[in-house]
C-alpha cells in the first residue's frame, strides 16, 4: 500500500507517515545507554551459573581492588533493604508467591540469576571485575519440567513452599452459570477429540537491551529506564524501597520494543536504584545481549491438555481445557495472570455450551514468564483453532465448514460467550469470504489434490485461523473481579496554548507504536486544529503524572478514548467563551471544523485558536469563568474490544527434506475504525512476523541442568524480511459499539491469529502421511520425522535432556481419537 | 559485553604481519575480518594477548590470474569475491557458495581467507575448497609454504597452520571444459550456517559423469569430500535414478554432529538428499 500524506480534510483514517520516525530512524534517538550525567557510575552484574544452587559464601574483597572499581555489592548487602520484586496479579487468595529478591541472599534459583553488582568508572572496568568476584555454590537438583515439578517428591524450587504449584485458577461454565456442565457435555458426547499441545518457550527479543540510570536527587531518585510502564514502575519502586511515591520520578524515553518484555519492574532496576542510594551517585546499568536472552523474561511455556466434545453433526457441546504454565523460577508484576487472560479465550468465536478451564501455574528453575505480545491469548487461539482442525478431522468434515456451523453470527452479537464475556460486534462471514477470496481457496485446494494424487514430494497445506481476542486492558471492574493489582483507566489531558497549538497529555507510554502520530490525528480532527499543532507528552511520571502504561493493545482503545473525552471538555470550555463573545447563546452555537458560530448565521464565527488566545488572555471572560480551557480526562472502558479476523496460509512442505515454506498468507482483520492505516499495517505486520516465528523458527532451550542453550540470536532463530513471505492483508471494518472512535486494539492481533494457521497448514499438507500434529517451531527436522513415524514429529529435537518439546521427559501422547 | 585488554597491532606487510606474530607468542590471534574473532572476544570465549590486524596488508587483499589457477588474496572480501569475474569464469562454485554465507553486512566485511583459516565445519567455504582441491599459501618465519586442501583441516575450528604462520592467499585450480558446479545449502533462516550443504563440481562426457568431486559441509568436525559418492559417479548415467543411487552413499565416512537444528540420523539424510540435488543441478539433469 502507499503512504498518502494528507494535509486537508479528516486525518482520522488517513495513512499518515509517522511523525515520530524521522528521529528514530536518523540516529537522534535517546535511549537510555546513550545518556551520561555527570558523577555517573557503570554497573556490570554477576549472574548465577548455576540453575539451582545455595550460596555458601561470597567474597567481593579482591572485585574491589581491581581498577576502576567503586564499590561491589552482593544480595547480602541489600537484604534488608531491597524487598521482594512485586507481583500484582495474585491470582487466586491461596496463590504462593514464594518472593522475589533483587539480589540473589541465600539461593539462586534460574542461570541467569543476579548475584552480585560492581560499581565502577568504566563499564568495562566494571565487566573485568566480576571475575575477581568469588561466589561458592551448594549445587540443588534443577527442576526443569513441569509435570516431573508437581509429583509428590520432587524437589522443591522455593525451600519456603511445600510444593511447586504456585496457584490452581478454575472456571467453570456451570458453575459460574455462564453456560452448562462440562461434566455433562463429556458424559453425553458423540465425538470427542483429546490433544496435548506445547506452547514452547519464547524470549520477547525487543531490539534495544534493557537499560536503567538512577540519579539520587535529594531524598528521592529520578530515574530513566527502558521500560513500557513508568507510571507503574514509579508506583512499585516506592513500595517495594519505601521511597516516597511523590519523591520518585520516572522517565522512560525512547524505547526500542518492548512486546511485553519491558513491562515488569525488574530486578535491574533494583538494583541500579539501590546502588545509586547507597552511594549517593547516578548510576547505569545496560544489558548485554546474551544478558537479556537469559534473564529478561520469557513467554508462553505451556502444556495444553485439550478435549473437545460435539455432536456427529459437527455441533460443539463442549470444551475442557488443563494447562501448566511454567511460572519460572519467580513471579513476575503480571506474570500469574497471563494464562489466565487466555482463560477466556479459549471458547473464541464459537457457541460452546460448556466450558472448563484449569490452570496450575509451576515454578521451575528456569529464567521467569510474563507477558510476551498475546500474553494467553496467542495461546488460547492455538488451541482452540488446532483442536477445531483436529475435529474436523475427526468428523470427515470441511474445516472451515466445522468453523461455520459453530461461530457467532453477525446478527446474534452482543453476543455473551460462555466464558461470560460479551462481544459487543463482529462479522466473522464478512472477514472469512474476503480472505477466501483474496488467497485463491479453491484453486489452492484442487492443486493440493493433485500434488496428493501425484505424490509430488513437495506437498501443499493449508491452514485456517478465524481468530477473535479481548483487548484494550480494560474495565477496572473486571480487573478487580480478576484480583489484579491495578485498574483499568488510562489518563489524558488537552491544552490549548496562547498561540491556538496544542499539548496533548497521555498516560500511555509509547515504545514503537506510533502514538504520536495516530494520537494528533485523532485531536486534529476533533478540535479542526493542523495535525502538525498537536504536540504528544508521555514516558515522563514529571509531565505525564498520571497513567497506566501501555500493553494489551490498551493506547488507542483505552488512552485514546480518554483523551478523546478531555477534548470534549476543551470543547465545551471553548463554547462557553465563544458564546460570550459572539454574544449569543450557547445552546445557538455549533462546532465544526475548529469554529465557533452561531446556527444559521455564518458570518461571526471564532476559531478555537481565537478562543484559547482570548482565554489565554482573559480580558473578557463571563463571569466565574476560569481562565483555562485546559481539561483532564480519566477513562475506564465499560467493555473489551474484540478484534477478529480470518488468517489463511498455504505452505509447501518439501516431504524429503521437511522444510515449510509458506507460499501465500492472507489476513483479513476487523480491527472496527481505522484511525492509521499505515500503522495498522506495521503493528500486523511485525505481528504476523513474531506468530509465524513461534510456528517456524523460534524456541528458548534449556538443557537439563537447566542452562539456556539458545543463548544468542545464533541459535535463538529470529527470522528476517527474507525468511518470511509476501503478506496479503485486508480489512473488514465493523465498529466497536464499546467506545466513542468505534476502535479495537491491532497490536497483538497478527500474532494471536498467525500461529495456529501456519501450523494447521503443515498439519493438512500432512494428514494424509498419519501426521496429527506438530510441535512447535515446526523445525524441518521435526516434519520429516513426523513425515516418517506419524503422530506429531514431537518428541525429537536435538539432544534428549532438554525441554525442547514442553518438558525434559515429557511423554507426548496424541489423544487416542 | 566488552573483550578483555588486549595488545593491538596493525602491520602493512605480510612481512611485518609475521615478525609481529612471532613476537606476540602464543596466545595471539589475527583479525581478518572479525566476523568470527569479534563476537568471540566480545563473548569472552578467547583471551587473546595480542591481536594482529592484517586489514592492512594490500597484498593479501585481491583476485589475479596465475596461468592454470586464480590466486585469491586471503583479505579478499565475501562481497568481493561474490562479484570478482576471474572467480565468476573459473570457479563460479566460490561465487554461489559465497552468495549464502551469513548476511551482506558480514559478506562486506568477512574474508574468505579469514572464513577458510577460522575453520568453522558449518561454514561454507571449505567445502567447496575441497572440491576444487585449493591450496592454501602460508606465511611463517621460514617464507611461504602451500598446504594442499585435504591436509589444511585437521580438526574442529583447526587448520594445518601452526601458530606462527598466516594464510596469505588460496590458489584455486580453473576448471577445465566439461566442468560445472553447484553449492546446494540447506539451513533454517537465511543469516544462519549451514545444517548441512554439499559442493558438487561434475564433468559431464557424452551423456554420461566422467568425475564428480563432492564436498560436505557440517558433517562432521572438518569439511569433509564424499568420496564414496565421487567414485559412484565415475561413469555413471547423467540422470536423475543413478545420480539418486550414487548419493544414498553420501553419508557414508561422516561423523554428523547432533545439535538444536538436528540429530546426526537427520544430517545423513540431509546428506544423501542435498548432494543428490546438488548433482543433478551441476549435471543441468532436468
């Protein structure tokens, strides 16, 4: 598509070029590592070897001798004063949260671990001596796989619990009285069809490491981090150091990625904080790669147990999910809670009359989960996306058929799902004939039967994904009925300046997103100012006072609303100097277009700008009338939005080799109102780029001592612009009836909806080989495997004793039907 | 991460490039490049002394005629050798096989010398130097010596060099008429090194394979030739069916390595399939 720069009419919908870019792309950038105060000093941290093990002694003496070096600290020098890392979603009131130190005291619990911290004038001074750091470990049993973590016995990961189980969250359809019985639909089933899918390891691998400086500034600290959260982080820093909240400021300024990896609060910058404190001077700490790789957190790391009951006429009566979600080594700000997002999606776009969902969250010594782009969504699509396949199979029956009969239809939304969410709007029809359409459905289907027929040994597959997700976290209610540690709302402010330009005020807090542009075209128009005369301030808790961040495709649906309605205030603030001064009544004037001016006499009319300068100047104001139009607004959605869409990917599996290549993927997403459509294309693109690549490329290794062996992008396998294919999109549009703009949130939606339609692609080229299954990344060697034995290719990756296919000895087991 | 404190040298002349080795002792290593030797110090997986950079050295650097062989310079760059016309018409195998390592950043920098002395058995380059039987020109305290390409690797990442030695330039043999060459590589994203990947170079005489010389890459701890393979082929028909029966041999001699992108079974099998379609591509067996 071509960018289209529209200088008049609505910018609302238009493809503007981001406005940010030019700095990001010129080098003008200021991330954290870039910056140096005067007095700064540089930290390198020493991190555990070990994935297991006790401290029996640490000795820093001969760290501080080497040159350059401040001052070395080890956890025992922070144990009393760096608390426990916070953790805001205690799922259920009995969940475990075993602690999280900073600084490793007694234990180290995952490879990775921070150990000890050396403070010197040089970042490579600092580096050198952590050699000189001597640290004596006790080795403990790793404990690397899940199910092997639960049996009685096993060796505990935490000496302070009785078990690794963190929390079991159930629901319940009965139960809850959202829907029937589960234990109904399994008893009376005509079909059943039982899975274990793997959600393998990822590592969110945002572009800049993670970087974190410090300033002691009287009692407080002002502190700069990589991070998409500083309204929160600066919430947390106070109560997890007992600093002031008032005396804590938090600047997050450029921020290169973060997809979920730069929304906790991190031990780094604990520690950092705590160093900086104790001696009185600025100090950063920056992330080496391998660093980041190993310690920043990882995402997904579940085992599905999926069962899925219907009638023979392919009607589902059912859906009993069972997950273990690998927590880690530790609990991490959101990290319990990131299944339990999925929990509701599950049943998806489908009538299921009766739902269970039960999740154990494990610990196990490997580095910590939290949200990763998707966040239990991605997760829960696959499932419910692949168990539909394999039922469709099941049955003999046409997969998009099973899909048909079973999905809500346009005219039955608001829809409440049996999950208990209510779909405000949808038209899932509308998005699957486009995108059946656009990709070439039946001619594709007729040539993979004649590859079948001729036993070409390169096959053709092809895989279906129509996808709904719940974002734009989201309703404070629902986050309370959830036990999560914060609201919903997002924060914004508008203000008018002397000169009729325009500060916007938001509490998201933009790392690549685009909200500088999208933000300004949405006040251009609403107040008929020049897109280039709104200015967005946001990443400063200074200047940004209030907020919560940004994450779950939350900014435009939740923080674009809210400044949205402190537009509205400006407006109404403005009607009220206007009418004084065109001297009519207020209930005669109308706003269109930026001006003021009485109905059905056009002649007199007053530009905003007109108004904020006469405001600003506040000569002739009606009495009690402040002079200020400027308005704050503080939104709470009353809903989710629900993006949905179609994917559709035909893959060639060379059958020799086990390769898969995807020979066309077309996405038709209904992401309701477009406010950029150059930027709607970005967010699906680099979305589609990190689903496909759980399907195909990437995995975090961990052997069976518990070392990452993916520790570089060498064997961590990122895939680039030339491993990945032409991408075909399109849109549907159908408004959210949930918010004033009609907006759903685009940022996750390519990679919850990517992943299941590429693997059911392979799964279909295949079918005909006994393959049932693949496990993800489907690497070539696993296909040919697969191509070779039947089943899911699952339990072959690399050397026996790593969790390469969702557990060191994890039997795989395909369910029998 | 940052690599540890280092001496630094940067001679102009091989001369100079050896006095400076010698001098340095053991523990010193020569930057070509630095594709392979730069994430290594900044890995701190090595602990050099010293680091001789022989980016200036003119006369490594280069492609020339010498009569029945090319004479690469061992600083020759991957982009340079990819677009040099002597390679492009007497040995368009290094040209392709060079055209898939890594990305073209690290093509703009790496060296193809530099990629032959680090010795990587994943990495392109020494495969196809079997195949075309390359002899590798070293520089040491007693003046030059060649090493013949079945002598140069020894073992995993070691090469016949000893320590006070560097390699100056690869001789590369032209193919006579009748020759043609393909590299068939197989890895799982572009930038990464090969699973596995054969070299074939095939002489083809009246519908029949007079000679084939066959190499692998990543099947074993060096590069090895398929030399169950190559004998074969002597003679055999140009089609698909006996080329396909000549390579279910490829595996054989090999010692594949197991690791993340797959079991040593797995790279056999590779084998066989990659060095059939390598054949049949260098033959033009449609």
């Amino acid at each position: 598509m071509t960018a289209v720069e529209e200088r008049t009419g609505n910018q609302v919908g238009a493809a503007r070029k981001r406005k940010e870019d030019q700095h990001l792309i010129t080098g003008r950038t200021t991330w954290v590592d870039n910056m140096t105060v005067p007095g700064m000093v540089h930290l390198a941290i020493l991190r555990s070897p070990m994935a297991h093990a006790t401290i029996s002694s640490i000795d820093v003496s001969e760290a501080t001798k080497r040159p350059g070096v401040i001052a070395v600290f080890s956890g025992q020098d922070f144990a009393e004063t760096q608390g426990n890392l916070p953790c805001a979603w205690p799922v259920t009131p009995d969940m475990v949260n075993p602690g999280a130190p900073s600084l490793a005291v007694t234990q180290v619990n995952h490879v990775g671990e921070a150990v000890a911290v050396v403070a010197a004038r040089t970042k490579a001074a600092a580096q050198d001596a952590l050699e000189a750091i001597d640290v004596d470990y006790e080795p403990l049993p790793a404990v690397i796989d899940m199910e092997e973590a639960l049996k009685d016995g096993a060796p505990l990961v935490h000496p302070n619990t009785t078990s690794n189980k963190s929390y079991t969250w159930a629901f319940e359809s009965g139960e809850a009285g959202t829907g029937q019985p589960i234990q109904a639909a399994l008893d009376s089933a005509e079909v059943t069809v039982t899975r274990r899918f793997v959600q393998q390891r990822l590592i969110p691998a945002f572009m800049e490491p993670r970087s974190t400086l410090v300033q002691p500034v009287g009692d407080g600290v002002l502190i700069h981090s990589s991070t998409q959260i500083p309204h929160i982080l600066r919430t947390m820093m106070a109560l997890t150091l007992g600093i002031e909240e008032q005396k804590v400021r938090v600047v997050a300024p450029d921020v290169g990625g973060g997809f979920g990896g730069k929304i906790p609060v991190t031990p780094e910058e604990v520690i950092t904080t705590l160093v900086a404190r104790k001696l009185g001077k600025p100090a950063k700490y920056t992330e080496s790669r391998s660093e980041s790789l190993m310690s920043a957190h990882h995402g997904r790391d579940q085992i599905q147990d999926i069962t899925i009951t219907a009638r023979r006429d392919g009607t589902v009566t059912g859906l009993d999910v069972h997950l273990l979600a690998d927590m880690g080594a530790y609990l991490r700000l959101v990290g319990p809670g990131v299944p339990i997002l999925g929990a509701f999606m599950f049943p998806a776009i489908y009538k299921i009359p009766a739902y269970r969902f039960v999740c154990d969250g494990v610990f196990t010594t490997k580095t910590a989960t939290d949200a990763y782009r998707g966040a239990g969504r991605p997760e829960a699509t696959y499932a419910i996306e692949r168990i539909m396949d394999e039922l469709a199979a099941e049955l003999g029956m046409d997969p998009m058929e099973l899909r048909r009969k079973n999905w809500i239809t346009h005219d039955e939304f608001p829809y409440t799902m049996v999950a208990g969410l209510t779909y405000d709007t949808g038209n899932y029809e509308a998005a699957t004939d486009k995108a059946l359409e656009l990709i070439g459905w039946d001619d594709l289907r007729r040539e993979q039967q004649e590859r079948r027929d001729r036993k070409d040994p390169v096959q053709l597959g092809l895989g279906i994904s129509t996808f709904t997700e719940m974002c734009g976290l989201a309703p404070s209610r629902v986050l309370g009925s959830l036990a999560y540690g914060a609201g919903g709302w997002e924060a914004a402010s508008v203000r008018m300046l002397a000169t009729g330009k325009v500060e916007v005020v938001t509490g998201a807090s933009a790392h690549g997103q685009g909200h500088e542009t999208a933000f300004s075209q949405i006040v251009a128009d609403q107040l008929g100012v020049a897109f280039e005369d709104v200015e967005i301030i946001h990443g400063d808790t200074q200047s940004s006072p209030k907020g919560l961040d940004t994450y779950g495709s939350r900014s435009l649906a939740v923080g674009g609303i809210a400044i949205v309605k402190a537009g509205e205030k400006v407006i109404a603030k403005a009607k009220r100097i206007a009418a004084h001064l065109l001297e009519a009544n207020e209930d005669d004037l109308e706003f269109e277009r930026g001006s003021f001016s009485v109905k059905g006499s056009p002649g007199s009319a007053l530009s905003i700008q007109e108004i904020a300068f006469a405001t600003f100047m506040a000569h002739n104001l009606p009495d009690g009338v402040e002079p200020s139009l400027d308005s704050d607004a503080v939104y709470d959605p009353e809903n989710f939005s629900f993006p949905h869409g179609t994917h559709l990917c035909a893959i060639e599996v060379d059958t020799d080799t086990g390769e898969s290549k995807i020979r066309k993927y077309v996405c038709v997403d209904d992401i309701g109102t477009p406010i950029n459509p150059l930027i709607i294309e970005g967010q699906v693109h680099g979305g589609l780029a990190q689903g496909i690549a759980q399907a195909l490329f990437e995995e975090a290794v961990f052997d069976a001592d518990g070392n990452l062996t993916t520790g570089t992008f060498v064997d961590y396998t990122l895939p680039s612009a030339a491993d990945l294919p032409h991408f075909t999109t399109d849109r549907t549009e159908t408004a959210s009836t949930s918010n004033p703009l009609g907006v759903k949130g685009v940022g996750e939606a390519g990679t919850i909806a990517s992943t299941p339609a590429v693997i059911n692609a392979i799964v279909d080229a295949l079918r005909p080989f006994g393959v049932n299954d693949i496990r993800m990344p489907a690497t070539p060697e696993r296909v040919w495997r697969a191509i070779q034995d039947g089943g899911s290719g699952g339990a072959h990756r690399a050397a026996e004793g790593t969790n390469a296919y969702g557990g060191a000895s994890t039997t795989t087991s395909d369910g029998g039907n | 991460m940052i690599p540890v404190e280092f001496e630094y040298v940067r001679p102009t002349s091989v001369g100079e490039a050896v006095s400076a080795l010698g001098e340095a002792g053991e523990d010193a290593k020569i930057l070509g490049g630095g594709q392979s030797l730069i994430p290594i110090l900044r890995l701190r997986l090595a602990y050099p002394t010293h680091v001789i950079d022989v980016s200036k050295v003119d006369e490594m650097r280069g492609v020339r005629d010498d009569g029945d062989a090319i004479v690469i310079g061992a600083m020759t760059t991957h982009d340079e050798v990819m677009h040099d016309t002597l390679v492009a018409e007497h040995a368009p195998l290094i040209a392709q096989a060079t055209g898939t390592v890594a990305d073209p950043q690290v093509r703009h920098r790496g060296t193809f010398g530099g990629a032959l002395a680090h010795a990587d058995p994943a990495g392109d380059l020494g495969a196809v130097a079997l195949a075309l039987g390359c002899e590798f020109t070293a520089a040491g305290p007693g003046g030059e010596r060649s090493i013949g390409a079945s002598d140069f690797f020894v073992d995993y990442l070691t090469t016949a060099l000893s320590p006070d030695e560097i390699l100056t330039s690869i001789r590369v043999p032209k193919l006579g008429a009748g020759w043609s060459s393909h590299y068939e590589k197989f890895n799982r994203v572009a930038q990464a090194w090969s699973i596995v990947a054969v070299a074939a170079l095939v002489k083809r005489e009246n519908g029949s394979i007079s000679e084939a010389r066959i190499g692998l890459t990543n099947m074993g701890s060096t590069p090895l030739r398929a030399s169950a393979v190559e004998q074969a082929l002597g003679g055999a028909d140009a089609s698909a069916d006996a080329v396909g029966a000549a390579a279910e041999l490829a595996a054989e001699g090999t010692s594949a390595p197991s690791d993340l992108n797959g079991k040593a079974d797995y790279r056999e099998h590779l084998a066989r399939v990659l060095t059939k379609r390598a054949v049949v591509k260098a033959a033009g067996i449609s």
